[in-house]
C-alpha cells in the first residue's frame, strides 16, 4: 500500500515493501564489508529515498495484522514467503521483513507551500 504522510515535517509518499534479510540487515544495521550477498541489499530502492523499518500501522491494520509493540519485546517479521524481495529482487525464498520507502520533496511543508485552503 502507498499513502501519502508527513514525515519529519515534509509531505512524503511512504511505500511498504516486503523484504529479504539481506535487504532488512542492511537497513538496520548499515553495510558489511565482509559479506557478499548474490544481489545488491536495497539495489531495487529509488534513489534518494528514506528507508525505515517496519511499516505504518495503517498498513500492518490493511493487512489484518495487529502492528508490533516494540516495548513488549515483539518481532517485526512477516514470515516464510517465496515472493520476491521488494528491496532486491531476489526469488529465493525466506523469511520477509517489513521497510517502509519514504519518497518525496525535502521541502518542509508551510502555509506558504500548501496554501490557505481552508479561506
């Protein structure tokens, strides 16, 4: 699902994407000059993008899924799936992790940038 939210302050298009554990340690823990994966971790992101773990609740909810609370310990995981990764597109099977891809102006949104759409 993609939607449209404010993210730090900036009008963003977050997109969620289903990820390989290459793509998912990358993310989380930056890169690894000692491992070589067969295909580039988050080669298939648009350049430019933010990265983030996990997705928006309203995507976990769209998917019937209860989102994780992070406090209680919960595992941000969707499971064994033969899909392709969305962060590379890899066709091996193996667990999936949740990114979401944020896409848009660096722009701050103001009064001045939306418009007085409310006179």
């Amino acid at each position: 699902m993609t939607e449209v939210v404010m993210y730090d302050g900036r009008a963003k298009t977050a997109t969620a994407y289903e990820v390989c554990y290459d793509c998912y340690a990358m993310e989380v823990n930056g890169g690894d000059d000692t491992y070589t994966p067969d295909r580039e971790p988050l080669g298939d992101i648009p350049p430019g993008a933010t990265v983030t773990s996990g997705w928006l609740d309203s995507e976990y909810e769209s998917r019937g899924m209860t989102p994780p609370v992070w406090e209680n310990g919960d595992e941000d995981t969707l499971g064994f799936s033969w899909s392709p990764c969305d962060g590379c597109g890899s066709r091996l099977g193996g667990e999936r992790f949740p990114l979401t891809v944020w896409v848009g102006s660096n722009e701050p949104v103001t009064v001045d940038t939306i418009g007085l759409w409310w006179s």
